[in-house]
C-alpha cells in the first residue's frame, strides 16, 4: 500500500475510536482500490488505486452519493495508464492536481539547513489539544470538523509509530510537524509553518531535523514524504536531497 494512502488509513482507523464521528468513517476495499470516506472533512474523502473499468467508476460515484458526501478525488498513479484514461474519458471526473511522493533513500545524503534557535518540541497528551488548533491555523484549513478536531488528535496521538512536534523558536510556536514509523518506511507525516513566519527558513529547517530523527531512530528505513507538484513544500523538498518516488494524479468529481 502507498505509504500515503497507509498513513490516512492509520488516521482514519484512529478517529473511528471517537464516538462522536465513528459513524461518519469506512474504509472500503473494490477492487484494487480503496476507498475513504470522512463525511465532513473534504480531504478524506477519496478513493486510491486502479480502475479497471467504467463500471467501477459509476459504483464508487454511487457510494459516494448515497453516503451524504457531494465531493470526492481519486489519487492516480501517473504511469497507470488504463486508470487514467478511463477517468479522462469521463465527463464525471476532471483532473484537478499531482501530488509529488519523494523518498529518501537509508544510504543517501541530506542537507542540514541550520536555523538557530529553531527546535522541534514533542506535542504530550497535556499539549495535544494546543497542537489540534495550530495545526488548523498553519494548514488555513477552511474544512475543518470543529466537534471533532481536538477528539481526533487526541486520538491520534494513539497510533504506534506517530509522534508530532511544534516547530519553535526558542519558546515561541511557529509552525507543526511530525513523524509516522513503520517496519518498513518512514514518513514525515505534517509541515507547516504559521503565515506570519513563513519565509525564513524554518520549513526547510524542521525537514532537516526529522530526517536527523529518522536516520538516527531507524538508519536502514527509506524516508517518505508528499506535497502537491510545485508547491514550496515541493521544492523543499528537493532541496533537502529527496528525489521523486511517484507521481500521484488527483481526479476531482465535477460536481
């Protein structure tokens, strides 16, 4: 399974232990693609593999539908050429943007970008909540579940293998971030700084930092993280040493 699509699973599989949204929540499997649904936040909202046929196409349409949601994505991998050309030829689905997977190989170097008195600062179950609100604010997340968020990150804070930060300067919160483990891969798992301290540097900085956890925690595990083609995180990304794993196309349901 892609590390991205395991990553939101393990999140969604976390927030069904919230009463409060555990029935807004499935994964499902059709196919070989599976399928996400979290009714009031848009992002989750998506199904991820191959298409094989229209068929396939009209059911998870259906789904969707006849579940309350008005919106949902699939996530494509750019070289599945039979996936891509059944949703091109769909006046249903239009492409919308590419997510850029990037990967670290254990052997392969990393620049440092040192910011001082930047660090990263371990978010505990007594600062999770502090954590849930900034992560919202330096995201600008306009879809947001405000009866759940800080439910969810509590919840989240239960996964094996996942550990969030703040990005401070000295005392002084900037931005979130965060690492997710596994066996078999790493991901750096949140990034984002605040808007009134962006530009500086600190992005860029704090990837520098999680990848000197990763190597140090688990040296023989490949490094992963994700952000739309282009995008500043993008091309931090790549400055940091990261190289493109896979390219991820998302279709949008033209409402």
């Amino acid at each position: 399974m892609n590390p991205m699509l395991q990553y939101d699973v393990a999140r969604l599989q976390a927030f069904q232990n919230n009463h409060a949204v555990c029935q807004s929540i499935q994964v499902s499997e059709v196919d070989e693609l599976t399928i996400l649904k979290f009714e009031p936040v848009k992002y989750f909202n998506y199904a991820m593999g191959r298409i094989h046929t229209n068929e396939v196409l009209d059911w998870v349409q259906d789904y969707y539908r006849q579940t309350g949601v008005t919106q949902h994505q699939f996530l494509i991998d750019a070289e599945d050429l039979q996936s891509r050309s059944i949703l091109d030829h769909s006046d249903k689905y239009q492409r919308h943007t590419k997510i850029a997977l990037m990967k670290l190989d254990p052997a392969a170097p990393h620049l440092h970008f040192e910011q001082k008195d930047l660090g990263l600062h371990r978010v505990t179950h007594e600062t999770i909540r502090q954590f849930a609100w900034l992560y919202l604010e330096a995201f600008e997340a306009e879809n947001r579940h405000a009866e759940s968020v800080e439910d969810n990150f509590e919840k989240k804070l239960e996964i094996p293998g996942l550990e969030f930060y703040f990005v401070k300067e000295q005392e002084q919160p900037v931005g979130v971030t965060g690492i997710f483990q596994r066996e078999t891969f790493q991901i750096l798992s949140v990034g984002a700084i605040l808007p009134a301290f962006r530009n500086r540097g600190f992005h860029k900085a704090a990837l520098s930092q999680r990848m000197d956890r990763c190597k140090q925690t688990a040296p023989g595990i490949p490094i992963f993280s994700w952000a739309y083609h282009g995008s500043v995180s993008h091309q931090n990304m790549i400055k940091t040493g990261m190289e493109l794993a896979q390219e991820v196309l998302v279709y949008r349901h033209a409402q």
